[in-house]
C-alpha cells in the first residue's frame, strides 16, 4: 500500500463510477452509488483529497490515508477514522 496521490485518480475523472464509503469490517456505511468524478483537488489546508461528483459536492479523503489502486479500482483506507473509500469503474 502507498499513500494518496492525486494522478491515481486521473484515470477515473470523467469516468462512470461506483462509490462507496465502507467500515473497517468492510460493511457498508452508504450504499455504492453510481456518479461521475468531474475533478479531483486538494482542500485548502492541503491535508486531504477532495474527489468531486459537480462543481459543488465532493468527499474528502485524508493524504494519509492508504491506497491500493488498479486500472479499475481504486480504495483508500483512513486508519484514524477506520473508514474505506472505494471507486468502481462500471462496465
């Protein structure tokens, strides 16, 4: 595992996608829904990636957290919060 860096996404920008937020368990904390990553930035303080679905909704991850990524998936772990983040590209 490594940590965030904003170009593992880029393949996922403008893409359809499944998200998810899920517990350490791997239980769902919100059911996957499907949306589209318009843009991908860091916040204003620099500590966390903010993954956009419009020029207004997004949800952040810390930089921290931990990353496992692939050509179609890609999950990030935040040990402090014990939550998991996951994009799916649909088929």
């Amino acid at each position: 595992m490594e940590l965030i860096k904003k170009e593992d996404l880029d393949g996922f920008v403008r893409q359809n996608v499944q998200v998810a937020i899920l517990d350490e368990e791997g239980n769902d904390k919100a059911p996957f829904v499907h949306k589209e990553i318009i843009k991908t930035g860091l916040c204003p303080d620099g500590t966390h990636l903010r993954i956009y679905f419009d020029h207004m909704n997004f949800f952040a991850v810390p930089l921290t957290s931990s990353v496992e990524a692939s050509d179609s998936r890609w999950a990030a772990f935040d040990q402090e919060a014990g939550l998991k983040y996951v994009i799916k590209k649909r088929a």
